[in-house]
C-alpha cells in the first residue's frame, strides 16, 4: 500500500513531464502496464485472508489504477491534438500570396509598335488592311507614279523574283503602299486605311538598315480634304504615340506618289527627329485607279516600325530589333 501511495503522489508529474506521445507510453508502462506496482499489488490480492480486508485492498488499487489512467488519458489528448497542430503548421498554404504561375512570353517590340499605331489610326475612323508581300512592279511602281528610271527600280534597291513566265515583273514589295492602288481600285471612295505589313529591300544589315523591316502605310481619300487635314491628324498621331505634349513640324520633300510632299519631325527626347513621309496623294495615282482626281483628293503618309520603336525607346542600332537574345527581348515586354 505504501508502493501505491508513492505512486499516486507520484504519477501526475511524470505524466505531465512526458513532452510526446512515446515519453507517455512509457511512463504508462510503468505506472500501470503488466510489469507495475498495480499489477503486483492486484496479484498479491489473493494471499490476504480476510475478505474484507481484501475488498477493500482491491477497491484501493482500482481508484489509484482508475486515477492515473484517467490523468494519462487526458495527456494523451493534450499531446495528440498537439502533434495534429504541428503537423497542420507543418502543411499549412499561405492562401493570401501570390500564386506560383510560369514566364509568360509577349509580343515582339516590332510588333507592339505595329499594333499601337494600328490602334490608334482604327481609333481615328481608319480600317487596317493588308496586302500580298510578292508584289507586281505595275502596283509597286507604276500605279504609284514611279517612272522606269527611278533607282528604286534598279536590282540593285528591289529583291525581284523568278515568276515564270509573268506579264509583269514579279518582286517582294518595297513598301506597303501597293495596297493604296489595290484598295482604291476595288473600293469607292471615301477611303481611309492603314496598311501595316512586312517590306522588303536589298540592304546590306548594319545600325541603320536591315534587309526585311516593317512599314505601316496609310491613305486616306474624299471630297475637299487639305494638307491641314493631314497635319492634323498626323499630328494627333503623335501626340498619342509619344505624349500630349508632342511638337511636329513639316519640311518640304519629295515622293513620285504624293505632291505636295513632306517628311514630318517630332520634337521628342530633346530634340527635333524624323518619323515619316506623307504628302498629298499625286493625281496620276487616282488616274491608275479610275478616281477621278477632279472631285476627290486626299493625303497618305508612310512609317517604319522600327524606327518608331527606335525612338520611344531609345534604341541607337537597328539590329537590336533582330537580336534573338531573351535579355534583350526581355527589356521590352
């Protein structure tokens, strides 16, 4: 009896001691398994003679086993909900981050340049069209008032190609304005289209020329309509594509298609660049298309992609934008 009157005072700390759930199995090993002081005490209960004396022996030993198996019932509990805890710490998402998506790609700079100034003639009224890139000399040349004796024409500037045996030279169009004839031939006026697209020329590469660039041509046809028409919807253009506070100004040139012609500067980034050339268009390209030049007029105007892209930017050589480099594509995303 005194073995279980230790035990008793014993047990509740050793069984608050046991910091998991192995510690508790031992300690109820100990305290009340086969080989502890209750299982003696309950198989010397046999040698008491007096049966009163051995009820009372045996109710003894079951409260004290009783006690202490309800106190490591409890701590059991205790240290199962805590290794539930630590798992469930263990596992936990943090649903309030981020989630884990992979690298997505993007246009190319060339062709967010493109759909930009698109965007902005559409918003303007303009339609977007496009064009064959194997273009005739009659819809490259000729319908646009470019004699036989301009260098243009020569092998020299113009990539032509083996077309059998074709009526008409066969060659990769210079620049998109071929569609100015082709549109205007199959539509009645007004007309007012954006004709973005890929050109062709026969340049050597370096910072200032490639081979194969990109050229957004636009034309637009109908009664009365002005140069001031044309500079201010040019100028419009700029002030969108580079900000509000976008000067321009106009400086005589020469085009065989348009007449008056001019190329238009943009003051941007400190100083005065060039963007495009634009005119009115000449009326001996109405005359190629059956308009009659009489009543109608209007303007066309044409840009490099590239070269936009260029002075947003602030990129000084033309090959980067044939760079297949992802560090330098990624600048531009």
């Amino acid at each position: 009896m005194d073995k279980l009157d230790e035990l008793q005072n014993d047990a509740p700390g050793r069984i608050q001691a046991a910091a998991t759930l192995v510690e508790l199995d031992a300690v109820e090993s100990e305290t009340v398994g086969r080989k502890s002081p209750i299982a003696k005490a309950r198989r010397g209960l046999g040698a008491i003679e007096d049966s009163t004396e051995r009820a009372q022996t045996g109710k003894r030993i079951n409260d004290v086993a009783v006690a202490i198996t309800t106190q490591i019932g409890a701590r059991r509990s205790v240290l199962e909900a805590n290794e539930v805890n630590a798992a469930l710490e263990a596992d936990k998402v943090d649903v309030t981050l981020p989630g884990r998506v992979p690298a997505r790609g993007t246009h190319h700079i060339v062709q967010q340049t493109i759909d930009e100034i698109v965007d902005i003639f559409v918003a303007l009224g303009y339609e977007m069209v496009q064009g064959p890139e194997a273009e005739t000399s009659f819809y490259n040349f000729t319908a646009l008032n470019i004699p036989e004796t301009h260098p243009s024409r020569h092998e020299s500037d113009t990539l032509y190609l083996n077309y059998g045996d074709s009526a008409d030279e066969v060659l990769l169009r210079t620049h998109t304005s071929p569609m100015q004839a082709r549109h205007m031939e199959k539509n009645d006026p007004p007309v007012y289209i954006v004709v973005p697209g890929k050109v062709f020329r026969s340049d050597a590469i370096d910072a200032t020329h490639l081979p194969v660039f990109h050229q957004i041509e636009g034309l637009a046809v109908d009664n009365n309509i002005t140069f001031g028409d044309l500079k201010g919807t040019l100028a419009e253009f700029a002030r969108q594509f580079f900000g509000p506070d976008t000067r321009v100004k106009f400086i005589p040139h020469y085009f065989p298609f348009t007449e008056p012609s001019a190329e238009m500067h943009a003051y941007t980034k400190g100083r005065w660049i060039e963007l495009l050339g634009c005119g009115m268009v000449h009326p001996a390209v109405f005359e190629h298309v059956g308009y009659d030049s009489s009543v109608l007029s209007g303007f066309a105007f044409g840009m490099g992609a590239e070269r936009l892209a260029m002075v947003r930017h602030g990129i000084t050589d033309l090959r980067t934008m044939i760079d297949p480099d992802i560090r330098t594509l990624e600048q531009f995303r």
